[in-house]
C-alpha cells in the first residue's frame, strides 16, 4: 500500500488509522470537517474537494459518522422517532458515504490491488437486531450496508482488484461513544486502528461487497 485517504482523520479511528498508515510510510491524505471544512452533509462542496483530490489511492476510508446529531440521542424506542433526527443520520451516516462511493471509480487505483471501506456497525444489521431501539442509528447503518454493497457490484466492472466493504470497529472509546460504552468492553483508537487495517490487509478481491468485523468476521446482513 503506497497511498491512502482518510474521511474523518480527525475523529478517533480515523486520527489512529492516519497515525499508524503514516508510521508504515504510507502517504496519508486526511480530510475531516473540523480541519478541513469537508462536511459529507454538503454535497456539492464534498464532492468538489474529491473531484480535486490527488487520487488515485491504493486505500479509501470513511472513518465519519454520528451518533448523535444536533443532540438527538438514539431512540429507546420507535414512539420516539422523529423525522429530522432520521434524515439526520441518513445525511451523514448513508448519504455521506454514498458520495464518496459515488466516486470510487475515480479515487480508486486500476492496475493493483486497492480497497474502499465504511465503516458500518453491527447494529445495522437487520439479521443480528434482537433488541430493538437506535432506530435511526440502524437504519442510516443498514442504508449504507446496502450502498456498499451495491457500490461493490458496480466497481467490480471497471476494477477487477478492487475491494468494497462494510467495516464493523468494535465498540471503541472515542467521544462518539463515551455516553453509551455502560459495561460494554470497549478498546482504545490505536487499538481499533490496529484491527481494522489487519483485516484490510488480509481482504481479497472475492470479498467485496462483504460486511466484516474488526476480527475478520462476516457480520449477518
């Protein structure tokens, strides 16, 4: 792996991932809203600073997302939906990465190996959903399972190494998710970081469009 682009570089995972591609001399390019202004909720502007990017990657990763958006905290239970809060999540969370997906023709390399990866959540899962609750959370999640998916049939045409999955991190103490770790066991970033690259690293082209946890895992759909 020679270059990479980070979505979300200065959030937890996506801050360690940079630090430890950096440390194995890869080229890093981060982009984040807080740095850089690139907000996956404005389209337009989002996707003029890729178009612009100094691609091709060899790695693209969207490390972005909320949990809580606008201090809407996940539902406990469907009578507590609201329609903002819903189109909240999908704006960032399933929309966001459709955009960037959008030009995954583009960014990716053509002549080796290369991977795009979101990173998903278990709870997006609609096969492994027992508890109900987060339903916005898990829709935007399953949505963009779904544009992963489909962006891997579609990039497979054009790019025969490429690899286009949905990535789980575990539960990982970041600010996301410092109000909802309770006991869950939970790992640091450079931890995560850790995990997720070694699952990127071992990825084949026979597995894109698959949904992978952070031990390499398939997660149900």
């Amino acid at each position: 792996m020679q270059t990479a682009l980070i979505i979300g570089a200065s959030g937890g995972i996506g801050n360690a991932l940079s630090h430890q591609l950096t440390a194995q001399q890869v080229a890093v390019t981060g982009l984040s809203r807080s740095d850089d202004g690139f907000d996956l909720t404005e389209p337009e502007a989002a996707l003029k600073t890729l178009d612009a990017s100094q691609y091709p990657f060899d790695l693209v990763l969207v490390a972005s997302g909320a949990l809580e958006i606008n201090g809407a905290q996940p539902e406990k239970t469907m009578r507590a939906v609201t329609a903002q809060a819903m189109m909240d999540q999908f704006a960032l969370n399933a929309v966001g990465p459709a955009l960037v997906l959008s030009r995954a023709h583009k960014l990716l390399t053509r002549n080796r190996r290369s991977v795009i990866a979101v990173l998903s959540a278990r709870v997006g899962s609609i096969g492994d959903n027992r508890m109900g609750g987060w339903v916005s959370y898990r829709a935007s999640k399953a949505a963009v399972n779904q544009v992963v998916h489909t962006a891997s049939i579609e990039l497979a045409r054009t790019h025969k190494q490429a690899i286009c999955v949905a990535l789980h991190p575990g539960t990982v103490k970041t600010a996301f998710t410092q109000k909802y770790l309770g006991r869950h066991p939970a790992v640091e970033p450079d931890i995560a970081a850790e995990n997720l690259l070694s699952v990127i690293d071992g990825l084949t082209p026979e597995d894109t469009g698959g949904f992978f946890d952070w031990s390499g895992a398939r997660v149900p759909w």
